[in-house]
C-alpha cells in the first residue's frame, strides 16, 4: 500500500470522529461571537467619579482612627455613591463592604447592597427602581462563569422581558459582567459544548474526552492537507469532491491552529496548578492622621476615581489621590471593556501623618513596595516596572482593573506580578509557562494578531465566516463518507479501483 493510500486510509477512519468534533465546536464556537454582537451593552464604561473638597474630609482622620471601623480592614478608601462620597472599608474578600459617612461616621446600613444597586442603574442607564431582584453571588454559573474571576459580586436582575442582569463588584467599582436572557443561553451553549462543562466534576474524564476529539482533528486535517498536497492537480468532475478540495486548501491552517491551541489550553488548565491570582494586602495602621486637608485645594475642583488609605515605605500610612480622566463622561464602544481604557491618568500621593504632598514618591515606587511586600521578593530581584494601561495576552480584560503596575520578576519562573497601587492589591501574577499558552490561545485559537489590522468586529466576521465553510466541508465530507460505505455495502467484494477521492480535510 503505497503512502497516498495509507493517508486516504486515515482519513476515512478519522472522518465521522472528525465530523463530530467539528460539528460540536464550530457551532458552539460561534456563540461567543454572538454574545458579544447581540448581547446587552453598558450604558456607561467607565466606573463614576467624584469632586472632593478639603470641607469634606475634616472628619476622616477621626473616621480612620476609630478602632471598631477599620480594625483588620485590608482596603480603605474613598468611593462614589448616591448623593455623597462614602468611606469604604473591606475587611476581606468573601465578605460584603461596608461604608460610612465622612460628615457623622455613620455606617450605612445594607451599605455595600445600597452600592450595588446604585452602580447597577449607572452601568446598566435605568432607574434603581426597575430592580426585581438582588443576590450576593460566591460562585460561577452558565450566566457568570469563572472566566469573569471576580468573586464575590452582586447578581442584580432588572424587571422586564429581556431579563437584563448585571454583575457588580463594588471593591473596584466595576461592572463585571452583564448578560440577558439570550445572551444567558448562549452562554451555556458555548460551556456544555465547547468547554465540556457537563464533565467539570470528572476532570480527568473531560480531559481524555476533549484531549482525544483534539488529537483527532489535528491528526485529521493533517492526513488531509498531505493528500491535497501530494495528489496531482486534476480536473475533478464530482462537484462535491471539487468543491471540498478547494475548501480544503482554505481551512487546513486554522483547524490545525484550533485543535493544537486547544489542546494546549486544555493540558495547561487541567494539569498545571495555577498560581494564586487576586490577593488582598495586609491590613493598615491608620491612627494620629492630620486633619490638615489642604492639599486638596491644589485639584482645583478637579474629579478623582478615589482617595485611598495604603500603606508606605516604613509602613507610613499615605493617602493616595487617582486623578480620573477629563473625558472619563465620554461613551464608548461596546468593544471598549476588551481594550481597555485606564481609570485614571495621574496620582498624587500625601503622608496622612502631616498633610505634605511626596514629591519623591510616585505609584512606581508604591509598585516595587507592593511586588516585595505581596511575593515575598527583594527589592534586587525585581527586573522590571511598567505601567499598563491596556489589555492584552498578558493581563487581559477579565481583572477589570487598568491601570495597574506590571513589575518582572528575576526568579526562575520568570514571574510577572500586575499590582494596583490604588488599594494595595496583587491583581494577578502569570509565569513564563502560562505566558507561552496564553500566547498560543491568543494568536491561534482567537486570532487576535488580526485586530490591530482588522479591528475586533472584522476579526470576528473572519472567525465565524471561517467555521461556517468548516461546518460546510465537513457536511460535504460526511456525504461523500457515507456515500462510499454504502457503495462499499452493495459491492464487498468488489476492490475500489476509480480514482482517489479528494481528501474530507475540513
């Protein structure tokens, strides 16, 4: 059997395994598309701001010196609410904030569920009123999964027949997911088919399953790229087998792409261990603070994100001012939350002890500190800062967090540590490992080399215009499959001697 008939040989074996796995993840891969095209959009993307002024914040430093408020609490800082800023205070990450007002230091009762429901109607453009329902969620589902990260968050759904929901996580202000009815669906369309969701509590099973489906497909659009190749250019009569020819000239590169970013994905997220991800900092000493504000009259009325708590070099407790953008009331895409645009464009930093402006000390500084104090590392072992100020492969549009300080670590895991000197907050951390897969998903499987060029909505048309015609060859290939084993039924002693059939290379 010469290697032409062998190939052929694998191909057909691999044919209806193949179908199967192409069929299954091509249709579910269009949905994500979808749910970003048809999906609800944000009325605003950029969290709210606020004016401060020095009358306001006469009684903070009394505020922050009471022992039974900010005790043990891990984030201290000014937010945005309805009618006045609030001091926000989070003792942990499970459980809910709590607020207090700056003129009487009074809690805010139901504070951080008040919070939620007024980020709600300024994200989502309606009136509080409209909610019909509000739950504090601690896990993933079809309509949150856990490629969104952020836990806890208040699921608020709005009265209506659209079923619009909105996912909110008051720490950062953000909005960290919105979805409705349909978009809901699709959702867990793409989890039980493309992700194999209905095996997340047999793992390994998921893993043999999905593993095999993939190495088929590879092994499948190999054989088949092999034979177009290697057949001789010919006129074919047989419209199906010309037309699946030519198709398979097109879709070879990106099923190979798919199946092996795939497979490498799914060996990376099931058998490596992932390093510990968003990380609270310790908690602060926030006593015998200056009630000297003044500094404050240099803004000159401008709006600040926050005014936060943290801690210095030497512990020194210093308040940091995150200066929001001048077009920050701007509206945006509904593109806009996978690119990213920073929250701020500046900061000041003020020791809380004397009321002076650090001239010295910037969020540069803040980052090495924060990198040293949350990874345990020496200020020697940092090679690298850098502020980003966009999503990308490497700290992508999940943290919902921008700007933040990516600082390189010299270690042998090649570590990147994404701090936010606002809160003191480890966002995230990769090593080199996950770097190179996250890599390989991004150019391979999500193309998104192409949106620079292309812009995501193009890049999108591509993608599901592309599993369209692989969905098409692959239904082409199928019947020529079958018509063979039924030609094969009626004659089974009979050896097939016409001539080879164009490869059912998807």
């Amino acid at each position: 059997m010469n290697l032409k008939k062998q190939w052929l040989d694998w191909h057909s074996k691999l044919g209806w395994w193949a179908l199967a796995g192409i069929l299954i993840w091509a249709i579910s891969g269009i949905t994500h598309p979808m749910m970003a095209w048809f999906g609800p959009s944000a009325a605003k993307f950029f969290p709210p701001s606020v004016s401060l002024k020095a009358s306001e914040l006469g009684n903070l430093p009394a505020l922050l010196a009471d022992g039974e408020k900010v005790r043990g609490a891990r984030v201290v800082k000014l937010v945005p609410s309805l009618g006045a800023p609030l001091l926000q205070v989070t003792h942990s990450d499970a459980d809910p904030r709590r607020y207090y007002h700056l003129d009487s230091g009074r809690e805010v009762i139901d504070g951080d569920l008040q919070q939620a429901r007024w980020l709600a109607a300024y994200y989502s453009g309606r009136p509080a009123e409209e909610i019909a329902d509000i739950q504090l969620q601690t896990g993933f589902d079809n309509a949150y999964p856990s490629v969104n990260r952020l836990l806890p968050v208040y699921r608020i759904r709005f009265g209506g027949d659209d079923g619009l929901t909105l996912f909110i996580h008051t720490e950062t202000a953000a909005m960290a997911s919105m979805t409705d009815s349909s978009k809901t669906v699709m959702q867990g369309v793409f989890r039980q088919l493309h992700t194999f969701a209905w095996l997340d509590d047999l793992e390994y099973g998921r893993l043999i399953l999905i593993g095999l489906l993939m190495l088929t497909l590879f092994a499948f659009a190999t054989t088949g790229i092999a034979l177009v190749f290697a057949l001789k250019h010919r006129k074919i009569k047989d419209g199906k087998r010309r037309y699946h020819r030519l198709l398979g000239y097109l879709l070879w590169l990106p099923l190979l792409g798919w199946s092996a970013s795939g497979f490498y994905h799914l060996l990376q997220s099931s058998l490596m261990e992932p390093v510990q991800g968003l990380r609270l900092g310790e908690a602060g000493e926030y006593r015998n603070l200056t009630a000297d504000f003044g500094w404050i009259n240099a803004l000159e009325g401008r709006a600040v994100n926050s005014l936060s708590l943290i801690s210095g070099a030497n512990d020194a407790p210093l308040y940091r001012v995150g200066l929001a953008p001048a077009e920050s009331a701007a509206p945006g895409s509904r593109n806009q939350r996978f690119d990213g645009r920073p929250s701020e464009v500046g900061s000041l930093f003020v020791d809380a002890r004397n009321g002076q402006v650090l001239a010295e000390f910037d969020d540069r500084e803040q980052a090495k500190l924060l990198a040293s104090r949350l990874a345990g590392i020496q200020p020697e072992d940092i090679a690298g800062v850098k502020l980003i100020t966009r999503y990308g492969p490497g700290y992508d549009f999940r943290n919902k967090r921008l700007p933040v300080w990516q600082v390189d670590v010299a270690d042998a895991d090649k570590r990147m540590l994404f701090v936010d000197p606002v809160t003191g907050v480890l966002v995230d951390q990769s090593r080199g490992i996950e770097r190179a897969e996250r890599l390989s998903f991004s150019l391979l499987h999500k193309w998104n080399h192409l949106t620079p060029f292309t812009g995501r909505q193009v890049r999108d048309y591509l993608i599901v215009a592309t599993l369209l015609f692989l969905i098409a060859s692959s239904a082409v290939g199928g019947v020529m499959l079958a018509g063979r084993r039924k030609k094969r039924a009626r004659k089974p002693g009979e050896v097939d001697t016409g001539p080879i059939p164009a490869p059912a290379t998807p």
